[in-house]
C-alpha cells in the first residue's frame, strides 16, 4: 500500500473520530438485543468476509454441525447479510459493512486494554491520540521491581536510531544515558519541543553543551506553553509516554513501527512545530 493511500486512510479515519455522528442522530437505534446478535455471529461474517463458502465448507470452517450452519446461514438471510449464488453464500455490502463494524469495535476494545495504563493519563482532554495503530505496539509500563523500564525502552530506541522528533513534558534528552558522559547531547539528530521551564532547566544543567550542539545543528529546541504527553519519531518506531503527575517519571512508553501510527506522529509533531517558538528567540541564547 503507498504512503498516498495511507495518508488518505490517516485523513479520513481522524476526520470520522474528530466528527463522530451520535446514535441518536441516525433515526432509530437498534436495541441491545439486535447489537448483542450480531456480535454473537462475528465469526459466520468474518469467515464469509474472506471468501464465499458452500455449506460443507462453511461447516468445515466454524467447527459447527449442519443445524448450526442451518440457524447461521437463515439469520443471514433474515437479515439482509449474505445471498447464495452457485450454492455458496457470499456477503451482501450490508453484511461486509456489518463486518468491517464488528472487527473495529472488537480491535478498539482490544486497544483500549492493552493501552489502559496510557489511555488513563493521555486521553481525558486529547481526542487526538489514535489508539488503534498502537494497539500491536509494544507496551512497556513502571512495575515496583522495574521503575525505570519505560525509560530504559526509550534509551535502547534512541540507540538504534540516527534521529529523534518529538516533544515532552519533561527532559527528553540525546543522551548517552551515562551520568558522566563528557557530551551528553552527542548522538542522533535531534528536534524537540519543550515547556519553557525544562528549557529553562537544560541550560541550568548543560549550558555549554546544548549550545555547542545548537551551534553545529545537532539539536534543534523550541517551547511550547503547554503540551499534551510524551511524542517521539525515532527512524523505525514512534512512541507516546506518559508521565506521573507528582515525581516526573516516565509511566509507561508505548511504541509502534506501524505506518498509520508514524503517520499520525509525524502529522502531530508538525502541528505542535507549528504552534512552538524557535530556540533563537530565548534569552539563554545571548548569555554568556
């Protein structure tokens, strides 16, 4: 599939979740009742989904006996879902759109599961987030044995990555992750937005550095007065982070090479680029 296509697909689907359409506003809603049955027949339309099927392979495929396959194939029909042509039953548009509606929702509730620990600290004010693409990603969360595990899956991403976009609400630094790195800010390309205080507070630390590394176009900083979460691009994989509200530290790092996903980042970091002040214009640029 091209990036144009992906990009269409990105721009359609966060237009429809940035405009969701109420129940109420499509006339009469269905009961729980009809809701709850078609679920119960997700696998008659998923199996049918990948092709037409006889009755005896469609018997075959679901593991059903033939008063089974009987009960699925006349609800089927009672509904307006599948038509039998040369004796195999095949999906109507209604029963493929049925479909696509019940894998959406199975794989936004299998998301919002996995993605509980971020979904929890991110999405109460930013609709934003598409949970869907991250949903396969990896999910790496602070445990009392392993406080600093989100952290320690960022360091080994940057590690294997010649660049960093992104922004944070806390330090999000190029580090060499050694205390005593004579450089800290050697390593991957890196642009980042920050709240002014943490730029304020990488000039306290690393005054000399990060002008060094501005200076040789290695480190490109701006602010922002506010920002959401925790957004990096690495070459391969983008990750979102959340942090604790009260110490700073990294809660939990979710991180994704799906195209969807890098799409999404890439489209908000430039939004936020957009909205951000260039490092040029801050005062710890003129002093000594």
């Amino acid at each position: 599939m091209t990036q144009s296509v992906l990009d269409e697909i990105l721009e359609t689907t966060l237009e429809v979740d940035s405009n969701p359409v109420s129940a109420y506003e499509l006339g009469s809603r269905l009961t729980s009742d009809e809701l709850l049955d078609v679920i119960r027949h997700r696998e008659v339309l998923e199996v049918l989904a990948t092709e037409p099927l006889d009755r005896i392979d469609l018997e075959a495929r679901l593991d059903v006996s033939r008063a089974t396959s009987h009960r699925f194939t006349r609800w089927l029909d009672d509904h307006d879902l599948a038509t039998r042509v040369d004796n195999r039953f095949t999906l109507t548009g209604k029963g493929q759109a049925y479909t696509d509606a019940v894998v959406r929702l199975e794989r936004d509730l299998r998301a919002a599961t996995v993605l509980a620990p971020l979904l929890e600290s991110i999405c109460k004010s930013h609709r934003e987030f598409v949970v869907a693409p991250f949903a396969d990603g990896t999910v790496t969360t602070a445990t009392p044995e392993d406080p600093y595990a989100p952290m320690t899956r960022f360091a080994q991403l940057l590690g294997e990555s010649d660049t960093l976009r992104g922004f944070n609400t806390t330090h999000m630094l190029p580090l060499e992750l050694g205390a005593g790195s004579e450089n800290p800010f050697k390593g991957p390309e890196t642009d980042l937005i920050y709240l002014p205080d943490v730029v304020d507070s990488l000039f306290e630390t690393h005054p000399e550095q990060v002008r060094d590394a501005i200076d040789a176009g290695h480190l490109t900083l701006r602010t922002r007065e506010a920002l959401p979460y925790g957004l990096a691009i690495f070459d391969d994989r983008v990750g979102v982070a959340s942090y604790d509200e009260d110490t700073g530290t990294m809660r939990v790092f979710v991180d994704s090479d799906s195209a969807i996903a890098r799409g999404w980042a890439e489209r908000i970091f430039e939004a936020y680029r957009d909205r951000s002040e260039p490092i040029d214009d801050h005062d710890h640029v003129e002093t000594d």
